[in-house]
C-alpha cells in the first residue's frame, strides 16, 4: 500500500498528536511553521512512514539534525523547553509495533531499541527527581 505524501503525513501528524512541537511545546501554525520531523532519523535507517514522524517547529527540526531522540529530549529540557515525553515514547514504541508488523527496516531496528531502553533507563529518574 503506497504511502501518503509528505504533507498528507504532516497533517495526520497534526490532527493525531496536536499542533504543538515536540521538543520545544510551542504551538503550532502562523509564525511558528511545522515540519515534519522523523523520530528515527532517515541516516539511521528511519523510515517515512506515519509511525516513525511526528510534528515539530523548523527550529527545532534544524537544531536536532541526526542527534538521538532521546538525546535530543535531555537536551531540550537543559534548553528549559517542554518536550513532550510521552509522545516520543508512544511514536517510538508505535513504530517498533509496525517494524514487527511490516517487517524491514534492519537498520533502524538495533538503533530504535537501544532509544527504547535509554529511554525507559531515564524513568526512575525522571520520577525521583
């Protein structure tokens, strides 16, 4: 089945998680423009598949480049943004779910559950603190 375009992604991304950055919270739409952004970077083996691309501004889509979600999550809280978490857990483990389903992907798979677990590692911390 042929996948939608990119804008057709971005708007489902949209009407799915909100219009606001996942990294910084800001809204999003006027002057601050959404962009498509892959949670699993294209260079790591991401693919363009709604499971794996979430809505975030161009500046934070710029800013992040190739670093790891999860990296990218410390960073922005250093920043003292609000990024939020749990849509990056859900997008990560959403596309484990459809790599599982759909098969492929054999680049992105090591690289997403090392993300996974960082990501679960940061938990009792985030608690604690």
């Amino acid at each position: 089945m042929p996948q939608p375009d990119r804008a057709a992604r971005l708007t489902a991304a949209l009407d799915r998680d909100g219009a606001t950055c996942i990294w910084c919270g800001r809204a999003l739409g006027g002057l601050v423009p959404a962009s498509t952004e892959h949670v699993v970077p294209r260079v790591k083996g991401g693919p363009s598949w709604a499971e794996n691309e979430v809505a975030a501004c161009r500046r934070c889509n710029a800013a992040r480049g190739h670093v790891a979600p999860v990296e990218w999550l410390e960073e922005c809280r250093r920043r003292g943004w609000s990024p939020d978490e749990p849509r990056l857990e859900r997008t990560l483990t959403g596309l484990a779910a459809a790599i599982a389903e759909r098969g492929g992907q054999r680049r992105a798979r090591p690289y997403l559950d090392a993300q996974l677990r960082r990501l679960n590692r940061r938990a009792p911390r985030a608690a604690g603190a």
